[in-house]
C-alpha cells in the first residue's frame, strides 16, 4: 500500500520550526500502513524538515540562532533576491527525511520530533508524504 499525501504549512517568521511530529503522526494513523515507511519531502528550496529533540524548546532557539550566526542574511551574496541565506540553510538541514513505521506508528526515539524549517517566510509552504509499506 502506497498513499501519497499533501500538507500545507503556514509559517509565521522568517526563520521557524514548526513541530509536525503530530500531524504525521495523524496522517500515518488515517492511512492504515501498520510497517513501512514515511518519506516527508519539502519541495522548496528555502525550506527544509529535520529530525531533532522536542522536549526542550531552546533546542530550536539555539539552532535557528547558530544557523544565523554562522550564515547572516546580509552577507553579500551574488543572488539578487537577498535570500541566499535561506538556501544555504535549507540545504543543510535537508529536503527530505525517511521515518520507519512498526504498528501503526513512527519510531521516533523518544526526545525525536519531526520539524518544517522555515528560512524565508512567512509563506504558505507545501510538504509531501509518501507512506509505503514494505
């Protein structure tokens, strides 16, 4: 069984994460694949997903901070849109990541939660699902 599925997200800020740990977690459970796998797809290049820890939630201040520091908006980039930034950060953190799915469920370890990452908002942003089993 194979179910691909949209979801649209509306960022805020410029630079965000925004936990989606439960609405794929939501999206796994609708689609009735007990093993397999969700593979989550950002089609955006000044946007990405990443995998980090949700209990603290200075984890994603200091990440969003460090990644500002270490790639200011205002560095003299060539890119004509000023948003050069934003893609240097999107792809580091990754367009992609691949979840393993055991009874009904995402293995996620249990500090794990599931973000967007926002480098050039606010938009209106779309993410892909693909949940397969097998």
């Amino acid at each position: 069984m194979n179910k691909l599925i949209n979801l649209e997200i509306k960022t805020d800020r410029r630079d965000q994460f925004i936990d989606i740990t439960s609405r794929l977690e939501k999206a796994v459970g609708q689609s009735g694949v007990k093993d397999g796998f969700v593979l989550i797809f950002v089609p955006h290049t000044t946007a990405a997903v990443t995998i980090n820890e949700n209990a603290d939630p200075s984890v994603k201040s200091d990440i969003l901070g460090y990644l500002e520091k270490l790639i200011p908006q205002n560095s003299g980039f060539a890119h004509a849109e000023g948003n050069s930034d934003a893609h240097i950060k999107a792809g580091l953190t990754g367009f992609s990541q691949t979840i393993l799915i055991s009874n009904g469920k995402l293995l996620l370890g249990q500090w794990q939660g599931i973000y967007f990452c926002e480098f050039d908002g606010p938009r209106n942003r779309k993410l892909i699902l693909k949940i397969s089993s097998g």
